[in-house]
C-alpha cells in the first residue's frame, strides 16, 4: 500500500534534502509536486487542497525558514500534516460496555464483510482475549450463512446459527439473547450487503440497529475503489451512526487514495486495515505509523507487534539455545525462518515497515524476493534429513538431485547453500559474548535511520 503515492514524494523532497536554505520558490516548487503525488493517488481534491494549504502555511513561516536542516523541517511538517488528515491518534475498537458489546459490520456487497467480520473475530479473541459470537443476518446472498460459518470456525470462534428462511431482525434478536446467555464478550453481526445504496438496505439494517443497539458501526469499504470509497462511506454514514471504518484490500491498492480521503470526507476514522486474504491479515490502524510508512521512514512498532504476535516462540528459544551450545544454524533452521518470513507476510511486508524500505528498488535486496523464498523452502525439502544437518555433505551429484526434485537449477542449490553459509557465520558471532547486543544496538540504529536523508520526526515514546 502507498508504493507509488512514496516513491513519488520521495522524489518530490530530492531537490530540497540537505540544503542549508529553503526560499518561498523551493517550497511552492515541492509542494505543487506533493499537489501532483497526492491527485495521482486518488486522494479526493478538497482534501488535497487543503492539505497543501495547511502545509505551505506553516512552511513559509519560521519553522522551516530560519531551521538550521529546514529540509527535513518540511518533511516534519508534511509528516504532522498526514498525520492529522488521517486521524491523529489511532482509535482502537470501543468495547467499554455492558457485555455483550455489540458490533454492527456494513458496507456495499463485496466489499469483504464476512471476511472482515472472521477477521475482527481473530483480533479480539488472540489479542483481547475475548470470547466473541457472530452471526450473520445475510438472508440474501447465496452461501453468506455458510462461509460465516466456516470462517468462524477457521478463527475458532461460535456462529449463531440461523437461516435464509428467518427474517434478519428475528436473527439479531436471537443472537443478541444468545450472547447474553453465554456470558460473550462480543458480539458481531454481519449484514447483507447491495450493489449500491438504496431505501430498502437502509431500512433494514436502521431496525438492526436499533435491535442490538451496537457500541460500534463499522463500515467496511474496498480501499481499491479510491476516493469513491469516501464518498460511499459519506453516503452510508448520513443514513446510518457509524462509529468508525475498515478499510479492505489495501495489500492490492498501491495509492492510498481511500486512506488519505476517509477521514477527511466522513469525519469517521479509520479503525483497522485489511492487509491481506488470510484471516490474521488484519492491522490496527496507526495514522502516525502510516504516515511515517508513507515518506519512507518506515513502521518499526508495528514490524515488532507483528513478530511478538506471529513467530513461533518456542522455536526461536531452541534455535537460540542452540546457537548458543555452538551447535550450529542447519538448513532445517533456515528453511524455518523463511517459512516464519512467509507467515508474517513475506519479505516484501516486512521490508515496507523497515526505515527506508518503501523505496527500495523492488527485487532488493537478493532475498526481497517472496518467489524466491518459496523456490529456497522446496530446495531445503528435497534434501535428507542428513543433508539439511550437515549441508557439507552437498556435493555435485546430490545438488544435481537436489535440483530435480525442487524444479530449480544446480545454480540456485549453489547460491541457497551459499546464503546459508553466510548466515551461519553471523549466527556464530552473535553466539559469541555480547554479540547479540551488538546486534540489538544495530537494529535500534535503524530506527533512527530515513529514507529522506535524516532521523525521523521526533514522536512520543512506547506504542499507540
């Protein structure tokens, strides 16, 4: 997400990184470039227009003028002001109620509902630890009843069952009476979605809200659909109280436009993104973040969130035990760690939330490559036990075997067992005394680093 939207503000800000002086020529010359970036985006022209008034307005004064880098003054300013466009602070989802706390999920059909609803179920059952019900009023759609179910029970949590026979505020109301029987923390209704707004899905999901009387009305919109996305949301909020918005798809949609607009055109944050078809592939939405993501300064916190959160705990403590005995980093071990790289959204994921990252040119560096990752796994797998062990054993006739059971040539056997040598050396250094403080000191390092040629805006410090 927002790939171009970076690229193009990082080529915006060339002209004026490092200069000792900006002059009122520089600034309305970057901005109009920044005016350029934002429309090609997809980002809605009111906001765009008043965005860049809000930033020239400060640019021009003694912020920028009289700073002593007032390059990267400008870069701050820009960063507050997307900051502010998208939401300030995160809003995370509000369940300070009388359980049940009820959530309502709307929006157009296809928009990703159901899903999204599995989703959120997964959210707050691993990360809340609340135990939710859901249930879908969607008497319309062919198999909706269905693939709720099957995706409840994908997440791990309890489906209400009901049919296409029922009517949708007969479900709600025995759903609502089954989560207060069950003692649940949450419920979540899903509701049928239309092709476009009309009197009759307004109506009705109007008397499903005043049924469960939700604490939040989320409307779920597709981010690739760019600014209509806000005027849709807009459109649905001036009939329905929504409390906040989920933004799907957004792994498909490299402009960002729908982000950048929302908050703007509805006066409703953004509470969660869909970042992708799996059901854990949903984030919490930080605008400083993601702010910070967009000007190729990267998103350490929630790179870290997402490792504390995805990898195998016990894995990691008997591979570090292991390294620390001297007993080595096998082949067995890489293919691990690239399956854990795979889980957390591939290399390209995490490379987006890395300072810098954003711009990086795509295939860089050699491992960036997700297909790649892929290719390196189906070598390990074709090798004996004996041989991930003790890849020494490798020689020509086993990689020439090794070659033919993966689909790959005996060049890409030489360059994975090549790739593995070289992290096996690192991972004896950091076994050594103070080695793997060296490397914390050398990852905190990173943080401060920036794409834009200096350290990223001052934020507060710990997690939103």
């Amino acid at each position: 997400m927002f790939d171009s939207l970076s690229e193009r503000l990082s080529h915006s800000f060339q002209q004026i990184r490092g200069r000792g002086r900006l002059t009122e020529d520089n600034i309305k010359s970057t901005l109009r470039e920044v005016r350029m970036a934002l429309l090609e985006a997809d980002v809605a022209l009111p906001v765009v227009k008043q965005f860049v008034a809000d930033v020239r307005e400060r640019a021009v004064g003694e912020e920028v003028m009289n700073s002593l880098t007032p390059g990267q003054a400008l870069i701050k300013i820009v960063h507050n002001e997307l900051t502010r466009v998208l939401g300030e602070a995160g809003e995370g989802i509000n369940l300070r109620t009388k359980p049940p706390a009820v959530v309502l999920m709307a929006g157009l059909q296809g928009a990703g509902k159901t899903t999204s609803t599995g989703k959120l179920a997964r959210h707050l059952k691993e990360r809340e630890k609340k135990s939710v019900l859901v249930v879908s009023t969607d008497v319309y759609r062919p198999a909706a009843i269905d693939q709720l179910a099957r995706v409840a029970g994908d997440v791990g949590v309890d489906c209400h069952p009901s049919t296409t026979q029922d009517k949708p505020e007969a479900i709600a109301r025995s759903a609502l009476k089954a989560a207060r029987k069950g003692l649940y923390d949450v419920l979540i209704v899903d509701t049928a979605g239309r092709l476009g707004i009309d009197e009759t899905m307004m109506n009705e999901i109007s008397t499903l809200h005043r049924v469960v009387e939700p604490v939040e009305t989320l409307f779920v919109v597709d981010s690739m659909t760019g600014q209509d996305a806000a005027n849709t949301a807009k459109a649905f909020g001036e009939a329905l109280d929504l409390t906040g918005v989920v933004l799907t798809k957004v792994d498909g949609d490299a402009r960002g436009g729908a982000a950048l607009s929302v908050r703007q055109i509805t006066g409703r944050p953004i509470k969660f993104l869909g970042v992708g078809e799996k059901l854990d592939a949903l984030e919490p939405f930080h605008p400083d973040r993601i702010a910070s993501r967009i000007l190729g300064m990267g998103d350490v916190l929630s790179l870290v969130e997402e490792v504390e959160q995805k990898a195998d705990k016990d894995k990691a403590a008997k591979l570090a035990k292991k390294v620390r005995k001297g007993k080595g980093f096998d082949l067995q071990d890489l293919a691990d760690q690239m399956r854990q790289m795979q889980d957390m959204g591939g290399m390209g994921a995490m490379l987006e939330k890395l300072p810098a990252g954003a711009q990086m040119p795509k295939g860089l560096p050699a491992g960036a490559d997700d297909g790649q990752i892929t290719r390196m796994i189906a070598m390990v797998d074709s090798m004996t036990p004996r041989e991930r062990q003790f890849p020494d054993l490798i020689k020509a006739s086993r990689k020439r075997r090794i070659a033919a059971g993966s689909g790959a040539q005996v060049q890409d056997v030489n360059r994975l067992l090549k790739q593995h040598l070289q992290m096996r050396k690192m991972m004896k250094k950091f076994s050594k005394k103070g080695g793997m403080k060296k490397m914390m000191r050398g990852l905190q390092g990173m943080q401060g680093m920036s794409g834009m040629g200096g350290g990223m805006p001052p934020g507060p410090p710990g997690r939103n």
